[in-house]
C-alpha cells in the first residue's frame, strides 16, 4: 500500500510540474520567458516561428524527453516563481 500511495504521489509531482511548466510558457511568452537564460539557446524566439499552447506543448514534450532533471526542476522553479503570485489558493480549498 505505501509503495503504491508513493508512487501516486511521485505521478502527481510531475503532472503538477509539467502544468506549472505549460502553464507559465503560455501566461508569460509574450513576456519573453522562452529568452531566459534556461531556455534560449534551445527554445528562445529566434529559434522558432511557433507561438501559444502549441509551442508550449511542445517544449514540455522535449523537456520531458530529454532535460536533466537538474535542468528540468530549474526550469519548474523558475516558471513558478512567476506563476505563483497569480494562482488563487480558493483552487486549492486553501483558504
């Protein structure tokens, strides 16, 4: 049973990773998150022509592929710390 609840555990940190991450590239494109220094050399703007959900979709995939995971957890903190400040707790049931 533990090993079960931990593996649902370990699945639900990555999902909520990879929303954060998809999440974040959509809100924050047009503020130039693919420029920062975690993701412009590979996915900055001048890499490609691709914008909105599809784009953000996409890096996620690649990420999920073949990030580090040092590289991928960077790339999470760095996309939360912008997407925190405007994610309601009443989500949660945080009140």
């Amino acid at each position: 049973m533990a090993h079960e609840l931990e593996k649902e555990l370990q699945q639900r940190i990555i999902s909520h990773k990879n929303i954060v991450i998809t999440s974040s590239l959509i809100m924050f494109e047009n503020e130039g998150i693919y420029n920062s220094f975690l993701l412009k050399d590979k996915y900055g703007d001048d890499k490609t022509t691709e914008r909105g959900q599809g784009r953000a979709f996409k890096v996620v995939d690649e990420l999920e592929e073949q990030a580090d995971q040092e590289t991928y957890d960077q790339i999470y903190e760095m996309c939360w710390q912008r997407a925190k400040h405007r994610i309601s707790d009443r989500l949660y049931g945080i009140n």
